[in-house]
C-alpha cells in the first residue's frame, strides 16, 4: 500500500463502443442497440463523472474499425460503425458540470483550422473542460476518402521504409498541433470589446496572422472563433515508441504510453523528459499516463473467467497494444500504485467491456485509491486544465508576452 504521502494521482477512462474488448458487444449490459443514441453516450459520461473522473476520451476514426492494424478487415462479428466523436463530446457536454471531455481527432487528413474551431466551440460549450486526442493514420482505404494523396500499404511498421513514413507522418502531426495551439491564440482575450455605445464589437490589433509555413501546412490565420476560455485546451496524444514519444514530448499536455511493468514504464517515462529537455520544454508540465485495458470483479478468478468467455466468443485470445488487468479493484489499485513510482502521473484505463467494467472503475476503484489518499474526494477545479494542476498560458501573441510574435505573424490591420 502507497505511503499516505504519495501524490494524488489522475485517471481518465477511454470510452470505445460497447468496450475496448471485441466481442463487448454481446454481453447483456453491452446495449448494442444504443450505441448511436446520445442517452448511451451522456449515460457513460455521467458514470464516469460520479465517479470524480478527471476526463473522458472518445475514440474516433476515418474508416471502419478492424481487426487488423494497416487496413480494413471483412468481419461481421464486431461493431462497425461509430458517431463523430467531437460532435458526441459537444452533445454531452451540456449535461455535465466537471469531467473533461477529450474527442479524438485524426490529423492525417483533416485541417488544422477545422479542428481548431472545434475544440474551440466545445471549450465554450463546456465552460472550459474541452481538449483533443491527436492521432495518425497509415490507412490506405482512409487516403481514398480523400483523393488528396495516397498512402503506401506497409507489410512491417519495423522496416526502414515503413519508419520513415511514420517520422514524416508524426512530423506532420507536430505541425498540426502547433497550428492549432496558434489559431487558438489569434484572438487576445480581451479582442472582443462589445461597446453598444461606440459600436465597437472587436480590437482588430488584437487579431492575429499566425502566418505558419511548413511543409505540411500553410496557414494564415486567425481563427473565426476568440480564444477558448482555457487559453488551450488540453492536447493528449498515445505514443508507443521513440517517434511519438518525440510528438508527445514537443506539443502534448498528456502522453498515453503502454508499459507492461514498472520497469517499461520507468524506461518510456525518462525517455519522453529527455525528449522534452531537447525540446526545450523542460520547465512545462507534461503528464504521462499509462493505459491499461481493464476487466474488474470482486474476485481475480471471477475476472479471468470472464475474460476467457469473451475471448471464445470472440473466436480467439484478445491481444492489445497496452496491458490486459484482469482482477479486482484492491488489485489493480496496488498496481497503480507501483507504476505511479516509477514516474507516470496518471492512469487512462480502458473498460473492456463499458457496461460492467466502468461501474467497477467509479464504485471499486476509486473508493479503494481514496481510502490510500491517492484520489481526490471531489472535483477541486473548474476547467480541465485546473483538474490537471496546469495554468491558464498566457497568449503569445498579447503585448505583454514575452512570446507576442512568432516569426511573420501580425495583427490584423
């Protein structure tokens, strides 16, 4: 059991469909039926907020899910399908008061404008509890939608080719972050005068051309939408290895990352603050969170034998990119715990099936991480951002900044 002076920590729960293990679908409590109702989505939501939640993450993409990692598969026997994950979290947003609501974005071949003003709006929508999860995407069929470029098929992410493509995709990535993290800057907080008496609703010296050219993204700026009452909201993104732990390192508030013992987690976590020293991001807070895909019961036996039967229904052993905890609540609390030691700040579990495992988190779990003073007892704060002990930035582009310009960014004349 942890010291009673270990620091608190935070967790968010991932929410997929019916549950993050594939055959979730056919439990009784899974509602299969409700999936693309938003009552299935807020009563969700509402769970994970009783249980004092810092934030959910709502997965998305931009083709059907798979079972395979690089393309689209021909199965029957899963969910297929899903609803626009931002427009889900600004549906939801309305009926809560504190959890944070984090979407999914995929960057690959969306715009950065877009998705700024997006974030944007549900930051407002939500009095400030918005932020995103960035991702990528190697799909060829999801290119197609597009018709702006193709994407190569990639037989081993391991091969030199393959690891290539992924710099460049991830390279790409970063800039669409930082655009983002500009639009949502070029408005000053205070650039919207609304003076009846003058007739003046804007400052236009205080709307900025963020004039960004890169590679991958020329964008002038500003946004159509003032700043977001967070400043930023949150930016998360799961990294599995070296390229995306740079990405995490550069432009992220929240890393995902997926160790398989404390030893993993203790390597991945010095080698994102090295990669954030490099960065020159030493001295801003970064929080990294392990996931875990979680299936929770009273008794360990119990869990596994759950596992065990989703898994033939399923056809086959379910296998994840982060590590499979089938237990109880005192269980995984202990090794939260252990993990939490070796420097992660948080924790992103992933309910392997939503219906049964997330009331296990809120009822089971959280009150056994109370009872060892390592979770909070009420939300103490009323943004996201202030959940996550991270302050409000400072505008770069405001006077008074000391970053006020970046290079070819000017006020609107």
């Amino acid at each position: 059991m942890s010291s009673p002076s270990a620091a608190p920590l935070h967790l968010a729960v991932a929410l997929d469909g019916t549950g993050w293990h594939p055959a979730s679908w056919r439990e009784p409590v899974a509602r299969p039926r409700d999936l693309l109702t938003a009552g299935y989505w807020a009563g969700l939501v509402a769970e994970a907020e009783r249980g004092l939640i810092d934030f959910v993450t709502i997965e998305d993409g931009l083709g059907p899910q798979s079972s395979r990692l690089r393309d689209r598969d021909d199965r029957t026997d899963q969910v297929r399908g899903r609803l626009d994950a931002v427009l889900v979290a600004a549906r939801v947003a309305p009926l809560t008061r504190h959890i944070g609501l984090v979407p999914t974005v995929v960057a690959t071949h969306t715009e950065p404008f877009h998705i700024s003003k997006a974030i944007a709006t549900l930051d407002y929508v939500s009095n400030g509890r918005a932020g995103l999860r960035v991702r990528i995407t190697g799909r060829p069929d999801e290119a197609a939608h597009f018709g702006r470029r193709s994407i190569p098929g990639i037989d081993a992410y391991d091969s030199p080719a393959a690891q290539d493509l992924l710099t460049d995709w991830f390279d790409e990535a970063a800039d669409y972050v930082e655009v983002v993290r500009r639009l949502w800057d070029s408005w000053e907080d205070d650039a919207e005068i609304r003076d009846t008496a003058t007739g003046r609703f804007i400052d236009r010296d205080k709307l900025h051309h963020i004039g960004f050219e890169g590679r991958h993204f020329s964008v002038k700026g500003p946004s159509i939408t003032p700043r977001p009452p967070q400043g930023q909201p949150l930016v998360t993104a799961l990294a599995h290895r070296s390229v995306p732990y740079r990405l995490v390192a550069r432009q992220a508030d929240v890393g995902y990352v997926t160790p398989h013992d404390a030893g993993q987690a203790r390597a991945i976590v010095a080698e994102i603050r090295s990669e954030q020293a490099a960065a020159g991001r030493a001295d801003q807070p970064l929080h990294i969170f392990g996931d875990l895909l979680v299936l929770l019961d009273d008794d360990p036996a119990k869990a596994a034998g759950r596992r065990a039967r989703l898994d033939e229904l399923s056809g086959e052993p379910y296998t994840a990119d982060a590590r499979i905890f089938a237990g109880t609540p005192a269980g995984l609390g202990d090794l939260l715990a252990e993990w939490s030691e070796a420097g992660l700040t948080g924790f992103r579990l992933r309910p392997a099936v939503l219906g049964h495992d997330l009331p296990r988190i809120t009822q089971g779990l959280v009150p056994e991480l109370q009872r060892r003073g390592l979770f909070r007892h009420a939300y103490e704060a009323g943004t996201l951002r202030g959940l996550l002990g991270l302050a409000r930035p400072a505008n770069r582009y405001s006077s008074g900044h000391s970053a006020s310009l970046v290079p070819g960014s000017t006020p609107i004349a």
